[in-house]
C-alpha cells in the first residue's frame, strides 16, 4: 500500500515540476494559460519568480515529504 502511495505522490510532484520549469525558462508560453496578460518586463519576472518558484518548491516539498515516511 505504501508503494502504491509513493508512486501516486511521483506522479502528482512530476507535471509540478515541468510545469514549474517551464514558467521559470519560458514563462510566455504559459501566460496564456494562466489568463496574464504580460505588461512590462516585470510582469516576466514576477511571474518567473513567484508562479514557477511555487511550483517547483512544491513540487520539492511533496518529494522530500514522500521520502520522509515511516
């Protein structure tokens, strides 16, 4: 049962992790998905900072908890 648990916590983390990526290293590919609207250079930025940052800590988080089990 454990096994199967950790598997279904790899398959949540991993579109966390490319998702993540891709708004980190290409974040006007996924504007659109999001309904953003890019204004200015910051835009890029905040948006590469905060949504793709939060994907990919939580994507982390989810894989170091999933390691921790006892």
């Amino acid at each position: 049962m454990k096994q199967l648990i950790n598997i279904l916590v790899v398959l949540a983390i991993l579109p966390l992790l490319v998702l993540g990526t891709v708004n980190v290293f290409a974040p006007s590919n996924t504007f659109e998905l999001y309904g953003i609207k890019p204004l200015g250079i910051m835009t890029y930025s905040t948006f590469r900072g905060a949504i793709g940052g939060m994907l990919i800590g939580g994507g982390l988080i989810m894989l170091i908890g999933a390691n921790h089990q006892k």
